[in-house]
C-alpha cells in the first residue's frame, strides 16, 4: 500500500502507479489496464511505474513486468526506465495487440 493506505492502480495521464502491490497482483492489474487501452484503441505509450525495490535495483514488480513482456512481444513492445534516464523504476510500454492473463508461477 501507498503511504496513507492509497493503493495504487490508476492509469491516469498514461502512466500506470503498480507500487505497494504484490507482482501477482500488479501484474493482473496491469494487463487489465493494458488490455483495455488496446480496446479502447489507444496505442499511445504508457509508462508504468513499479519502482526499483528495496535493493535500490530493478525490484521484483518491474522483472517480472519485463519478463511476461518479452513472453508476449507480438503484443507489445517496452523499454527499460534507465534506457530513458538512469531511473530503472519504470518500464514503457507501447501496445499492439491484447495482452493474455498472466499466469502466476509459484515461488
């Protein structure tokens, strides 16, 4: 949860705020997001913001972003938040086509 027990989750203004969610559930979020932008025809970037971990390093929500995306680049392709500058917490996304659920792996 957000400071002030705010969750995230709001695409607004084409960024996606994913922090204080478990991945499973930012993932679910996500692609629900996504999938509806893709429906509403709107293929403009969205920028989803999933921080960088406690590590100070890429943090669980983004690696698991990039990996279920890179399972799915007929679908769309991103890239990396330190590709644009040096903050790694954040991912752009650029929509093609619908997005399947994401499938949860144990562990």
């Amino acid at each position: 949860m957000k400071r002030g027990g705010r969750r995230s989750g709001g695409a607004e203004g084409g960024a996606l705020d994913l922090h204080g969610m478990r991945v499973a559930e930012a993932l679910r979020v996500f692609v629900q997001a996504y999938n509806q932008r893709v429906a509403r025809g709107d293929g403009s970037p969205l920028r989803v913001i999933h921080g960088y971990g406690s590590s100070g390093g890429e943090g669980a929500i983004g690696r698991e972003l990039r990996r279920f995306l890179e399972r799915h680049a007929d679908a769309a392709t991103f890239m990396a938040g330190e590709d644009f500058s040096i903050n790694p917490g954040f991912t752009v996304v650029y929509p093609r086509k619908r997005l399947p659920p994401p499938v949860c792996r144990p562990g």
